[in-house]
C-alpha cells in the first residue's frame, strides 16, 4: 500500500514539473511575441512615414541611410500593407489596420494588371487580410478581377500559368509561382466558379512533375513550348546555376506544397512538402542557425550570403506543416521553427529602433548574380516573419 501511494506521489510530481515547464516555454513565448510586436509596429510606423503616398517600401540601404521604394507594379507591393495588417492583429492597434487600408487605394488597379504571375502576392496578401479583418464587397470584387487577371496567363497545353512575360524565354514558370495559388482556391470558393481550383491544381501537379529533381530541391525556371507544352528547358534566373537550389525557390516550394495540402488533403502533396522540407533542413550547407545561404549550393566565400528572407518563409511554412504531419516529424518541424524564429529576434538579423529605416529583419537577398538587393532588408522577409508570430501566437499557445 504504502509503496503504491510513493508512485502514485512520483507521477504527479513529474507531471506538475513536466506542466510547469510548459507554461514557463509559454510565458516565455508569448512576451517574446508581444515585445517583437510591439517593436515591429513602431517600426512600420516609421516605415510607413518614410514611404511616398504613392509607393510601397522596397528595401532601404543602410550605408547610405536611404529607402528605395516600388510602384505598385513591382512584386513585392502587397507585402507592406499585409504586414501592416498583421501587426494590427499582433497589438490590437488600430492606426496599423488604418495605416494598411491607405496603402490599398494605390494598390487596387492592379487587378487589372494582365502582364505578371505576382498577383497572388500583391493582391491576397495585401486585400485578402483585409477583407478578412473588415470584410466588404468592394475587396472582394477586386480580388475576383484580379484572380481573373491571373487565371489569364493559364496555357491549355502545358497545363501552367505563365510567370513572366520578360526574358529569352517561350513560356517561362519559375517555382516562386506556387504562391499564387492560394489566391484562386479563393476565388472559387467566393464565386462557386471551380475553374480557379482547377487551373491551381493543374498548375501544382505539372510543378511538381517539372520542376522537381529526385531529391525533391527545385529548379527555378522551367521553360514550356506554349503550342505542345512540351518542357523545353531546366534553368535558373536567381540561383547560382542551372543545377543549383536556390534558397527562396526550395522555400516558396514548401510553403506552396504545404498551401496545395490545406486546401485538399491529398496526401501528394504533404510527401512533397514533406520532402522539400527534409531536403533543405538536412543539407550539408545549411548552416548551424538554420539561416541558408542565398544558394545551397555556394562554395565560395565571398557569395556567402545569408538570405533570411529565405528562413522567414520556411518558418511560416513549418509551423503550418506541423500541424498536418504525424510525430516525431511534427515536433521536429515545430521546434526547428522556434529555433529559426529565436535566431531570427537576435542581434544578427533583427534590426533594432530605426537601424534598418523601419525594416525588421536585415541581411536578405535579392538577386545576387544581378548584384541587387544584396544582404539588405525586404518587405517579404518582414511579412513572412511577422506572419510566424502571428501562427504561432494563434496556433500554439493558449
Ligand atoms: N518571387 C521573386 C523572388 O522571390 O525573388
């Protein structure tokens, strides 16, 4: 009897250190969250201060304390208003939803914008969040239009949706393009049209017939014969070469995979995720922070970039992933995201008060090889970091 009490009395000693824990790695986190929230708004802030009435922030050179901006034209002009977005619903702030619901009127003509792949990117993270925190018709109608514009550069026989229309290519699909799918699983949940779904499904399965290698890293571009849909070529624009795994293109490939997997729950594409994620977190030139070089495949000093853009991304992704993946992996993807995202807030790449012009996270690349926007700020990198603290804050702690 008395033997049994002792045990009985030892299980729940462990199991009130093992729940103490616990709330302890939650506190932790949750000023964590609140303090880089609090940070990042007073940033934006100023950000938002810097920016022309009609342009989006780009990046912002240090060195020479100056902020090169975008018309809305550029890929990249959804990301500041959703991150606005974000960091409203991180603080409760109202002047950031504000702030984010300016930046909109510039924005809008790009619905009609028929000549890029990007309008996922510039309209559904831009107008998707804030229909999302202020529905109306008005976003709605843009984002069907824009969602029409998209679906335009659809070709029938290679069963793609052309990327650019720049370049000495026929039709050329680069990886990045799996972001954009989102956007029209939107659309045709919102207008009962399935051709949206349809067009992104097709889309993800030729990707993922063309564009893989067998060890489930990425090209960049692969370029189709619009007339048969026959692949004509496996090459790179922004990676190192032809061959290589440019870091932002694996990244947008297990995001894209992990959006495909939410939105049907066909197994294919979580082993793809799955996959992708294993390729990038168990390569030998990943370095010890999980931060990647611009490319996987550097072997010269002077190219050795960080791209934290790149591990803005695959945070994001990875606090998704683990939710759909059984143990030990789901644990696995979940505490490599709370690495990334701890190594993140450090000194090395979190920009402290007005260091970076109002940009968050330092030391991304662009395009290394066109020596553009070299280990500088990004608005993606801001967006995809500010959008794991939010899921982490939503999705793991109470
Ligand atoms: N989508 C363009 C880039 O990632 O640079």
């Amino acid at each position: 009897m008395k033997y049994k009490y002792w045990i009985f009395f030892f299980f729940i000693l462990i199991a009130s250190l093992f729940s103490c824990t616990n709330r302890n790695h939650e506190d932790d986190w949750k000023k964590l969250i609140e303090s880089e929230a609090l940070l990042a708004a007073e940033q934006y802030k100023l950000l938002y201060a810097n920016t022309p009435e009609d342009r989006m922030p780009k990046t912002y050179f240090s060195d020479k304390q100056e902020w090169e901006t975008s018309s809305t034209s550029w890929w990249t002009s959804g990301f500041f208003p959703g991150t606005l977005f974000y960091l409203y619903e991180l603080t409760g702030d109202k002047e950031l939803l504000e702030l984010g619901m300016d930046k909109l009127d510039i924005l809008e003509k790009e619905q009609h914008n028929k000549r890029t792949h990007d309008l996922g990117f510039m309209l559904y993270c831009s107008f998707g969040h804030a229909d999302r925190l202020r529905p109306n018709d008005k976003f709605k109608q843009i984002m069907l239009t824009g969602s029409q514009s998209l679906s335009s550069r659809f070709n029938e026989k290679a069963g793609v949706i052309r990327s650019w229309d720049h370049g000495k290519w026929e039709f050329p699909v680069i990886i990045d393009n799996m972001m954009n799918l989102e956007f029209l699983f939107w659309a045709s949940e919102y207008s009962g049209d399935s051709t949206f779904k349809d067009l992104s499904l097709t889309h993800a399965d030729n990707t993922l017939k063309n564009h893989f290698r067998k060890d489930f890293s990425s090209y960049h571009v692969v370029d189709y014969d619009p007339d048969t849909g026959e692949v004509l070529n496996k090459e790179t624009a922004q990676g190192l070469h032809d061959n290589s795994a440019w870091a932002r293109g694996q990244s947008w490939a297990l995001y894209g995979y992990t959006v495909m997997y939410r939105h049907t729950k066909n197994e294919k594409y979580l082993d793809q995720a799955i996959g992708i994620a294993d390729f990038i977190f168990n390569h030998p030139n990943l370095p010890e922070d999980l931060i990647p070089y611009w490319d996987f495949d550097i072997t010269e000093e002077e190219q050795k970039h960080r791209d934290v853009s790149a591990a803005a991304i695959n945070t994001s992704a990875l606090l998704e992933l683990a939710k759909y993946t059984d143990e030990p992996r789901s644990t696995d993807f979940l505490n490599k995201a709370e690495y990334i995202l701890k190594n993140l807030v450090s000194d090395q790449y979190r920009a402290k008060g007005d260091e970076a012009g109002g940009f968050l996270l330092k030391n991304s690349v662009g395009h290394f090889k066109a020596n553009s926007e070299v280990d500088v700020p990004l608005t993606y990198a801001d967006y995809y970091f500010v959008e794991a603290l939010l899921r982490y804050r939503d999705w793991y702690l109470n």
